[in-house]
C-alpha cells in the first residue's frame, strides 16, 4: 500500500523500515531533514513539507503519525485537514488521550476525512519482531487497513478494539499495567539488595531463574537479566523514572469510573518520587524503559 509516516523517531522509522521490507510505498517526513534523508536512502520517497506528503501519495491517501501526544500532534492533523481529501485516513499511533481521538475524529469528519487511532506497543524490538497493536475507529477502516496492520504485527499481534478511542483506551490501560509490573520487579529486587544475603545475589542470575518456568517470567525479566549482566549494581544509572502520561490518564480513568486501581496508581506516584531520591528499584525501572524501548537514561552522576 502507499502510506505516509510523519515523525521519524524511535518507533516511526523502525515502521517505516518494516512496512517497506514488506513491500508497501512509504513516503517519509520529519521535522528535522537527516532522518527523512536518512529514510530516503533505504528506498523511502521523501518529503519535506506537509503539503509534499499529500501530493506524492495516491488517493484515498493514508498518513500515518508518530508524534508526541497534545499540541505536536493536534498541529499535524489540523495542518493535515485543510490538505486532504474526503475518503482520505489519518492514523494517530502515538500515545494520544483517547479523548482526543473523539474530538479529533469529529472534526475531521465535518471535511469528509477519516481518523483512526493506533496504540502501538514494541519499543525498540518491533522492526525485528513487529508491533503489537490496537485499533479504534470505523470498521471498513480498520478492515482497508488490514494489509498495513499486517506487515507491522506478529502472527495475532494486532486487534480492532472498537470505535474511535478504544485502540487508545486499551494501549492506555496497557501501559498503565506496565507500570504496575515494573514497579513489583523493581521492589522485589530492591528487597533483594537489601537483604543479608545481597553479597551472594546474581541478579542477573536470578532474573534468567525466574524466566525458567515460574509464574513471574516475561520479556521484562529477560530485559533485566541482560541490564544485570552490563551493570550487576545498576550503577550507570540515575533513578530518575519519567512517565509519558498513559500512567496518569489509567489513574484518572479509574477514579472517575471508581475502579480501585491500587498498584497502578502507586506505580505512577513512585515515579513522581524517584525525581525526588534514587532508589535501587527506580535504577532498575529506568533500566528497563531504556532496554525496551531506548528511552532516556540519565548518568548516576547527573
């Protein structure tokens, strides 16, 4: 298929470089000029100003984005609406409130134009091995798009939640849980390191045990058992843990609907206090967010 990708950072150009290697036509765009250029020489058609993108695509056109969630975004796709056409699509993959989605979608569908929303998890790896996705909108969208979602899932690796808001809504709770579950390794190892037995701890050892068979395994310990093995102390790393704003919208969500989302909520005011201290949990947690998904790291020393 033919598809614009606008925003080519972490995961933008990774997906890019996937659905080429699948075969579809990408016409790349970016603010800064290196990385559409650098796109362009791996087969990519170029294009360096909004109307660009619109012209080297055939219609309906398919413009799919990447960018930071709020006002980057909201600018595009106000940008993008007075350049479309009725039947043409925008897709918003990155981490959007669903609630924009809905506004979003209702604008722009007084101008004919269609708006589905993508939440896509995978950091780093997904070039290698896909995207896990979720996807809100129209129906025969979803299903026009299906050769797209395709090349960039795994086998199953991608799901139409619903209407406009629900690909958010889910990859919003996603990430609320993932939260929760970076919180309880970071704990447990903590009470590791503080136990009398801390001298004769592996943990890199530990973390490949309990990937071995027990009910705690997953790809967030196989990350941890490779970050022990490169720093056994994690000392390289501040405990400086950001969040991306999924955390506090899964927070909020669960109070206005009354959920008691205990550990999630937790999770995301231990994140308010490691910019505050630095805890051998939240140098793990940092650890884990720069492993999968090349997130910022900040030096012990900073």
């Amino acid at each position: 298929m033919d598809i614009a990708i606008i925003g080519l950072g972490r995961m933008g150009m990774n997906m890019a470089k996937r659905l080429m290697s699948q075969g579809h036509r990408v016409v790349a765009y970016n603010r800064s000029r290196e990385k559409t250029d650098l796109l362009a020489s791996e087969g990519a058609k170029a294009a360096y100003t909004l109307p660009q993108v619109v012209a080297s695509l055939s219609r309906p056109r398919i413009i799919w984005l990447m960018l930071p969630s709020g006002k980057p975004a909201d600018d595009h796709i106000e940008a993008l609406s007075d350049l479309l056409s009725p039947e043409d699509i925008i897709v918003e993959g990155g981490n959007s409130n669903f609630k924009d989605d809905i506004r979003r979608a209702a604008a722009l569908a007084e101008k004919g134009i269609r708006y589905m929303d993508a939440g896509v998890s995978g950091g780093i790896w997904g070039l290698r091995a896909g995207y896990c996705m979720m996807l809100g909108g129209d129906r025969q969208t979803f299903h026009e798009l299906e050769p797209v979602f395709r090349s960039l899932a795994p086998e199953g690796g991608y799901l139409y939640c619903g209407p406009t808001g629900a690909g958010h809504f889910v990859k919003m709770v996603h990430n609320g849980i993932e939260y929760a579950m970076m919180q309880a390794y970071g704990e447990g190892f903590e009470i590791l390191e503080s136990s009398p037995y801390a001298a004769f701890f592996n943990y890199s050892d530990i973390a490949r045990l309990w990937n071995r068979g027990s009910v705690i395994r997953s790809w967030l310990l196989e990350l941890a058992e490779e970050a022990f093995r490169k720093d056994p102390k994690l000392s390289a790393i501040r405990g400086y843990v950001e969040d991306s704003g999924e955390g506090r919208w899964t927070a909020s969500q669960a109070i206005e609907t009354g959920v008691p989302a205990e550990l999630i909520t937790l999770s995301l005011l231990r994140r308010f206090r490691s910019r505050q201290t630095d805890p051998f949990a939240d140098r793990l947690i940092a650890t884990l967010r720069r492993e999968f998904g090349g997130h910022t790291a900040f030096p012990a020393d900073s």
